[in-house]
C-alpha cells in the first residue's frame, strides 16, 4: 500500500500513515522502520507499507509519486 505520513514523532517512535487509497488511517507499529533506509519521517513523505496483524502500518519503504512499474529490459 501507498501512503503518507500525517505525523511522526521522533523521541517516541509514534506517527499516523495515511492510506492513499481510501485516506483510511493507520498507526506505526513498533519497529516500522527496522530494516528499511528511514532513520526519521517527516510529515507529507510519501511511504509504502503492510499492515501487521494488528492492523498498524509496518516494513515501511521508500514511496514514489508514480509507480514506475517494472522497467522493460531489451
């Protein structure tokens, strides 16, 4: 899913993702940033993520304002 983030707040790892799609809201879970490139958010990034089983957004990664797609290798 794509989405951008609303808040974030970097002393307590809190922050809201909005779902691009449907503007549905969605919070950080713990961790969202392990193992991706982000050390810190900011408000209106553009992020994709999955949702964990509690419904919070997670394994977040760099968004784009366009997909790109799959490059055509000739």
């Amino acid at each position: 899913m794509q989405g951008v983030i609303k808040s974030y707040d970097p002393g307590t790892g809190d922050g809201v993702v909005i779902r691009e799609a449907d503007l549905a809201e969605f919070d950080l879970a713990d961790g969202a940033l392990d193992g991706s490139i982000f050390r810190m958010l900011r408000q209106g990034q553009r992020v994709v993520f999955d949702l964990d089983a509690e419904g919070r957004a997670a394994g977040l990664s760099l968004g784009s304002e366009i997909d790109m797609g799959t490059p055509d290798i000739s």
